[in-house]
C-alpha cells in the first residue's frame, strides 16, 4: 500500500496555491501569534508542493528563512518548480520523513505543519512529538488540519454527494483519522506544548471551473485498494465536467483547525 495518495499535476498545484492564499488571508491573526514575522526561522513540514512555504518566505523576508520538508518524489519535484519560480533565494528543501525531518533541534522560531496529519494514522504523536524539538525556547509548532467527515456543500452535482463520504471511510480503512483537526490540541499538549491558541472554522470554498478537491487527486489510489471501481470515477469525471459547465458555482463548506504550541521560554 502506497504511504501517500494524492498525486500531484497541475490542477493540484493550483488547488494548493489557492490553499496558501486562503490561508493568508484568514489566519493573519494565528500567524502573528506563531511568530511568523521579518527574520525567522521557519521549518514547513510534509510541505507538498511549497505553496505555503513561498508565501512563508516572503513574510519572513531576505532576513528570515524557511525549510520545506517533503517525503515524496514527485511532491518535491513540484515544490522544486514552485520555488524556482518565486524567484525567492530564501527558501530551501529537504527530503525527509516528518518524524525524522534531521533538521537541528531547538533552531527553528516556527514549525509549521499543514494537512500532513489525516495522512499519517497512529504516527500523529510520534511525528508532533519530533516537531516540538525543533522549535527554540519560546518557539512555536503550528498545526493545521481538517475533519472530512463534516466537509459540506451546496449547490454540487448530485452525482458528486457521496464522493466525499467514500474518501473519509478509504482514509479511515488505512488506519488514517479523518477528524484529526479535533485532536490538534492534545497532540501539542502531550507533545509538552503550552497550546496558546486552537480554533476551528469553516471555511467557505466557491470552486473555479477546472478545480478539484483532493479526493479527486486520491482517485488512482482509490481504485488501486478497491474502495471505488471505474464506474464511480466514469461517474465522478461526467460530474464534474457538468459542474464546471453550470451557471450556479457549488459551495463547500469545509472544517478547518489551528492549534498553536508554544515552548516553555525556559525549560525547567
Ligand atoms: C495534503 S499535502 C499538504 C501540503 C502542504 N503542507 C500544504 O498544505 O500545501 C501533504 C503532503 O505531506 C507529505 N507527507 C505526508 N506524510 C508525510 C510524512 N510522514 N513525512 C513527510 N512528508 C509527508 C505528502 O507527501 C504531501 O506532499
């Protein structure tokens, strides 16, 4: 069985560019909060294609820096494209497992960490664990994740209703938690983090036409263990095609979690 099953083409890079954006815009407050700000030092784990990381880089400046970590091939390769592209100089990559990144302990100011979690089942704390050593006294771990089972949406195709659905339970049958969002906060305090901050919102996604979500990019591995035939996806692709060609755009509504730990300033 594959470790990771979102492939990564083009539209999946837009979806994650569009991703960083959102992010931006909505968690100005926890960034701040994190320490994300001119001069630090920032370690984006299981970064994917690097969307989060550039943007990371340019609001941590000439000054600061920013390591992307990232486990597979072709997501590496994407992030490598990426990050030439920004034209930034201060971002690096490192291909490394979460739980053993090899970056050096107690040197990062953040360490962010963003939809890696619901794709690692019972490695959760063990791969926290090893964040919280990375950060600097008075450093901060920065986690994001969702829930799947409480995604939403109007407006959609109904061919598309239980699309979701069937990606929760794949994830749930590989040992995966699909509502591992909820637990961001235990996971930072028994990782002995001072959880300064955890929230929860949904966050309100209007598809362009030509988007998909990230089931969509899980297909080939969904068919490989047998939890969708061909059928579903001959379905799934007329759907949306249709949905991309109607007037009304579909909504989701998609639950999202911030939690923050701090390190003790000094360790007793
Ligand atoms: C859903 S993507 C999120 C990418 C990025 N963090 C973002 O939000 O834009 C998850 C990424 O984490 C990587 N990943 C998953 N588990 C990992 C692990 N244990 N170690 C390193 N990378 C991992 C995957 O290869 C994939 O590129």
């Amino acid at each position: 069985m594959a470790d990771y099953t979102l492939a990564v083409s083009d539209v999946e890079i837009a979806r994650y560019r569009l991703m960083a954006q959102h992010a931006l815009a909505g968690e100005q407050r926890q960034l701040a909060l994190a320490g994300i700000a001119a001069g630090a030092v920032v370690a984006d784990v299981g970064c994917g294609p690097a969307a989060m990381s550039v943007e990371l880089a340019r609001l941590v400046g000439p000054d600061g820096r920013v390591t992307g970590v990232e486990r597979a091939d072709e997501a590496l390769a994407a992030a490598r494209q990426v990050v030439a592209e920004s034209g930034l100089a201060n971002v690096e990559l490192r291909q490394a497992p979460a739980e053993a990144t090899g970056l050096p302990q107690g040197g990062a100011d953040v360490v962010m960490m963003r939809h890696v979690l619901a794709h690692n089942g019972g490695a959760e704390q063990d791969i926290v664990d090893h964040l919280a050593t990375l950060v600097r006294p008075g450093g901060a771990v920065y986690l994001v994740d969702v829930d799947l089972t409480g995604i939403r949406m109007i407006d959609g195709d109904p061919d598309l209703a239980d699309l979701t659905d069937r990606y929760a339970r794949f994830h749930a049958a590989r040992g995966n938690d699909p509502m591992v969002g909820l637990r961001l906060g235990k996971l930072l305090a028994a990782a002995g983090l001072d959880v300064v901050d955890f929230t929860g919102t949904y966050n309100l996604l209007t598809a362009a036409p030509g988007l998909r979500p990230p089931v969509w990019a899980a297909r080939a591995a969904m068919l490989a263990e047998g939890a969708v035939t061909q059928d579903d996806l001959d379905r799934w692709a007329a759907a949306f095609e249709r949905m991309d060609a109607a007037e009304v755009r579909p909504t989701m509504f998609a639950p999202l979690f911030i939690g923050i730990g701090r390190r003790a300033a000094q360790e007793s």
